[in-house]
C-alpha cells in the first residue's frame, strides 16, 4: 500500500478546548488593543487572519496593524500556557480521536502531521495538554503564514524531510472541521476528509466538496477505509 501522510486540524477536528483559545485571545485583543474583539467567525481561520478582521472591524489603522498582531499574539500565548496548567474536564478529545491516532501511529502506511490555524507555540499547548502532541512531529502553522491555503506546502515539505519519504499531493489527507480545511487541501493537490464534528454540519462541508464526509472520527473502521483509498 502507499504510503499516506495525513494532516490533521487541531479544534473540533482533534480537540474541544472549552473556548480558551478564543477566551484568551479576546483578552490579549482588549488588552493590547484597548479594543474588543468582535464580528469575527473564527472557525478555520488562522490566528493572525483573525487578529486582523477584528482590527479592520475595530477601525484600527492600518499602520499599526504589524506592531500590535505581534504583542497580541506574544500576550495570547502567555495568557493560553497560563490557562491550560489549570485543570478543566471541560477540555477533551473529540470522538474516537485516542483510538485512531494510536492506530494509525503504529500503521507502516501512515505518517501524521498537523495543517492548523494555530500558532505552533499554542497547537503544541494545546495538544500537549491532552495528552497528544507526541503523535505530530510536523505540521503547517499561522506562525509560518496567515493564509492558511499556504500552510499545505509547508507541512508537506516539512514531513518529506523528517519521515524521508518522498510525499506527493496525492498522497496526502486533510483532516478537518471547516470548509477552510476542505479549501486548503485543494490548494495542495490533496484529498480533504472533513468531519461535522464542530459547527459545520454535513451539507455545508459537502458543498466544499471534500473526498469524504463523516460526522465525527468514531467509526474507526470507515476512517481508516477512507485513508487508505
């Protein structure tokens, strides 16, 4: 069998972190900004682009944008490591994650790496914080670029280069949530497989046109039959 690298997306797609990662960065926004971070939808938009709709919404010059995206992000940071050395039950894995990543860990056909709109400092918190990060030595993050349609290349090159295999596009699943995810494994060259399992439902991820839709990551028999076509 091919070989297959799949990319995973981190909130809603691995994880449900309760909202801190928004609660956090709303609070580096009105601090930094002296400002609230509103009318923006967040879903599968990376940090930085969110950021920056919210300073346009803001009505914040333009000017000023660079310097203020850099202490916002440095304050997001701090404040998310702060938050998730406290406990929280309301933090967990979404369904069937902890089965398939400790199946597809051990598959000879499978490598995985992550395609997400967080920074890596805070996907790495996050996953870390549940007990997951182990599972992703590559991934494409908003730290490398806010457009996350250019996250693909990145994460590929990244994980041709540390597993030494020579990964095409057509090799590589996308794992995600959002119609952005679906978009962005488009822009690569490969396959999207995207799950209901945050607030798009079916229809509107079927509109994306992925290869596969599930409701979640549960059935581990049809996820794997699926990454393995």
């Amino acid at each position: 069998m091919k070989m297959r690298l799949i990319l995973f997306d981190i909130d809603q797609t691995l994880v449900d972190m309760a909202g801190v990662g928004m609660r956090c960065l709303r609070r580096a926004f009105r601090e930094v900004c002296k400002a609230e971070l509103e009318g923006v939808v967040p879903d599968g938009r990376t940090d930085p682009a969110i950021l920056r709709e919210g300073l346009a919404i803001a009505r914040i010059p333009p000017g000023h944008w660079a310097d203020l995206e850099r202490k916002c992000l440095a304050y997001y940071v701090e404040a998310l490591e702060a938050e998730l050395a406290v406990p929280d039950s309301g933090r967990h894995l979404k369904p069937g994650v902890q089965l398939l990543l400790d199946t597809l860990s051990q598959a000879d056909w499978a490598r995985l790496g992550l395609l997400t709109g967080n920074l890596e400092s805070t996907a790495r918190l996050k996953l870390r914080s549940l007990g997951i990060e182990h599972y992703f030595p590559v991934g494409g993050f908003a730290s490398d670029c806010s457009n996350r349609c250019n996250l693909g290349p990145v994460a590929l090159e990244r994980a041709r280069r540390f597993f030494r295999v020579p990964f095409q596009p057509s090799q590589v699943w996308v794992v995600g949530d959002t119609t952005h995810d679906v978009q962005a494994a488009h822009a690569l060259g490969a396959r999207a497989l995207a799950v209901a399992s945050g607030r798009y439902p079916v229809p509107a991820l079927e509109e994306s046109r992925p290869a596969a839709v599930l409701a979640d990551l549960s059935d581990l028999d049809r996820v794997l039959q699926i990454l393995q076509s």
